[in-house]
C-alpha cells in the first residue's frame, strides 16, 4: 500500500518527510525549514503536541485549540534566511492556502526560528 503524499508539498510520502517528526517522535528536524514543514503539516493533522512542542518556550502558549473548520491546502515556502544545519537561528518566509467552509484564505508569514541544544523552535512570526 503506497503511503500518502506529504502535506507540505515536497515530493515525498509522509512517512519519510513530515511524519518522522510528528507525534511521539523525539527525532528533530534538522533546519529550519524542515521544522517550519512539520509544523504546517501538524496545522494539517491537528497534532497539538508536536506545534506545543516545538514552539519557543519564551513564546509558547500554556494552550492552543486549533479550528477544526479549517482546511489546510497548500504550504509555499518563498524564502528562507539562515536556518541551516550549523545555524543558530533563520526565518523561513511562506504562504499557507487553507479552506474555511465555502472560503478560501492565504496565510503569509515570516517566521523566526532559534536552535537551542540541537534542536530547532519556532519562536515567533510576522503575518504579510
């Protein structure tokens, strides 16, 4: 049985891209970019624990209650500064296409992202 495409838009199942990083998995992601991904696709999967969990304790909310009558679509990454293998911060700039009821919307954000014992957070984002 053939595993099902990614969320985030690259070009592979979502075992081997996203997946490996949500739910219990305590493998982190190793840029950045890659942790912006999961996170999208945990918007996508409602997987509450892996957004708490990779969010900024300095930013990170005690709770967050995701809107269930939101579709996630699409992810668009459109930039990305730092954030690399042996960066200790970057932003990653992206448009996120969601569904709500008949409407559909695009979130555009600039999120900063800091690596913190060898492990990357989200720590804040700036909408466009």
């Amino acid at each position: 049985m053939p595993s099902r495409p990614c969320p985030c838009g690259l070009p592979e199942p979502f075992d081997a891209c996203c997946g490996r990083y949500l739910g219990d998995s305590d493998h982190p992601a190793p840029t950045a970019e890659a942790l912006m991904r999961s996170r999208y696709t945990a918007f996508a999967h409602g997987d509450v624990a892996h957004l708490l969990r990779t969010w900024h304790p300095s930013t990170r909310p005690t709770t967050l209650t995701l809107d269930p009558s939101i579709r996630w679509t699409q992810l668009e990454v459109l930039d990305r500064v730092g954030g690399g293998l042996f960066d200790s911060d970057g932003v990653v700039e992206f448009r996120a296409h969601y569904r709500e009821g008949p409407q559909s919307g695009v979130l555009h954000e600039s999120s900063r992202f800091v690596r913190e014992a060898g492990q990357w957070f989200y720590r804040d984002g700036t909408a466009r």
